[in-house]
C-alpha cells in the first residue's frame, strides 16, 4: 500500500508534543496532524515562529510529513467548544476565528505542510441560510489569499451539525467563492459513513479533484462518534483501495480525539489495522 499514514495529535492530548512526535516516527507514521492546541504548538502565546521552526526541524530529523489542523475545542474561548466560528454573529469574533486560520496558513508554510484544515461551524439561530452561506464565504476571503499566497491549500472539512455538513454542501461554498485554486477538501472517511448517502468509498472518488487532506476512523450510521477500527460499520478495504485509486499522495490521518488516554496503544493499533489493508 502506497497511502501516506499519519495520526492526530488531538488523540494524543496526554503526551508533550516531542514526545508524540517520536512515538508516531518509531511507530512507522509517514506523518502526523497536528493540531495547533495549548498543549501543542499554540498558536495564542508569544515565540510562535520559534516554537514553529523548533517543530519542523523535528519533523525534518523524525521523517514525518504534516498537515496543520484547526479543530482545538477550546484554543480561543475557554467557555464555547470551537467558538468563535466564521459564522459568528458579531464581525470582531469572526475576525479572530480568520486571524487564527492565516496564522495558521502561516506556520504551514514553515513546516512545509501539505494543506491547512479547517470548518465552518454550526450557524446560528438568528442566521438564515443564505445569509449563513454569503458570511461564510466572505470570512475565507483572507484565509484562502493567505493560502494562495503560502502555496498552502486550505481543506475545508464537512462537519456533521455544521453549516457546511456534506459533500454537496462543500460544492454549494466552492461555487459560491469561485472555485478558487487554493480551496480543496478534507474528508473525514467516518463522517461519511454517518451522513452521505453515498458508500464512503464512492465519497472518496467523488471529490478526488479536490481532495487534500483525509481524516480516518470507523463510525456507525447517523451517530458522530469516532471509533477506534472495527468498532463501528465501515467496509475499509473499498476505501483505501479508492484512495490509492484516485491518487492521493497527501496524509490518510486516524482521527481519535477522544481516545487520548489510549493514545500510544491506538496509534499503534491504528497503524497495524491499514497497514494489513482494513481487515480486522
């Protein structure tokens, strides 16, 4: 198997980020998503471009490639898990959700990441839809400059509850901005299974145009919770045999945030079950 594995920092949230990122090398990870959180490389305090060239020279030692992930819970309001979004009612807290994502743009560029993650959020109750969708597509507006600028794509993820939630939802914002060049997809293998209607190995040839980054981790149908492999419904081999079918050479990153207590022993469990090609 040719894909590119790597494993999430946010399921190792109990480890130092040195620490994380030995394990994954001695593991046999080709790369890792990092999530830029208060426990790793945060991008809130002072000695950020220090810290980033710290990381990347780590990287570089370790072998590992790196996608940067946005989806900390807490990284800018204590109170509101992923707030404030790019559909925050109030423009100055939109403009920190945006500051926080060309940041981000900025120290992939310094690690040499294949893509920036990020997603929309849930639209508020007072936005109607249309509004919801125009905000949303003005709030990217400088982060996907920030990303053309870098050479750094920015891969949206659809985020079941989310205002962008579906693959037909990610078309809906790239016809919206104009299909721009520097805005390709993230796709989270188990979100398929929850949401679409089509097998998540049909998901990944339909948006192989565009695909940048892909979040793995099994799930049931209808319920948005990330399962360690075989616990939940999905068929693996049809989707790592379309990954390598459509080409992706980016990062295939097991997605466990709640899982951080066990993450030395999933990442390791993670690694063996794709590498065997999906089967239990």
């Amino acid at each position: 198997m040719s894909l590119n594995l790597g494993y999430g920092t946010n399921g190792l949230t109990d480890l130092r980020l040195d620490d994380a990122l030995a394990l994954l090398a001695d593991l046999g990870y080709d790369g890792v998503g990092l999530t830029l959180d208060h426990m790793h490389l945060d991008p809130m305090t002072p000695g950020l471009a220090a810290r980033t060239r710290h990381v990347a020279r780590r990287l570089d030692r370790l072998g590992l490639d790196v996608t940067v992930e946005t989806g900390a819970r807490y990284v800018l309001d204590p109170r509101r898990k992923h707030g404030p979004s790019l559909l925050d009612p109030d423009p100055d807290l939109r403009a920190a959700r945006v500051a926080l994502l060309v940041r981000a743009v900025r120290v992939a560029a310094d690690l040499g990441a294949h893509a920036v993650h990020c997603f929309s959020g849930i639209r508020p109750e007072e936005s109607d839809p249309d509004t919801a969708w125009k905000t949303l597509a003005h709030a990217l507006g400088p982060v996907l400059d920030a990303a053309e600028s870098a050479g750094v794509p920015l891969a949206i993820e659809p985020e079941p509850g989310h205002l962008l939630a579906t693959l037909d939802d990610f078309h809906r914002l790239r016809t919206e901005l104009g299909s721009p060049g520097a805005l390709g997809i993230t796709l989270d293998i188990g979100h398929c299974q929850c949401l679409e209607a089509s097998p998540p190995a049909d998901c990944v040839r339909a948006v192989a145009p565009w695909l940048r980054h892909v979040q793995i981790e099994d799930m049931r149908r209808g319920v948005h919770e990330h399962l360690p492999f075989g616990e939940g419904e999905i068929d693996f081999p049809p989707v790592l045999a379309a990954l390598e079918e459509v080409g992706y050479r980016g990062l295939s990153v097991v997605e466990l945030p709640r899982h951080s207590h066990a993450g030395p022993e999933q990442a390791a469990r993670s690694l063996r079950f794709l590498r065997d090609g999906g089967t239990p």
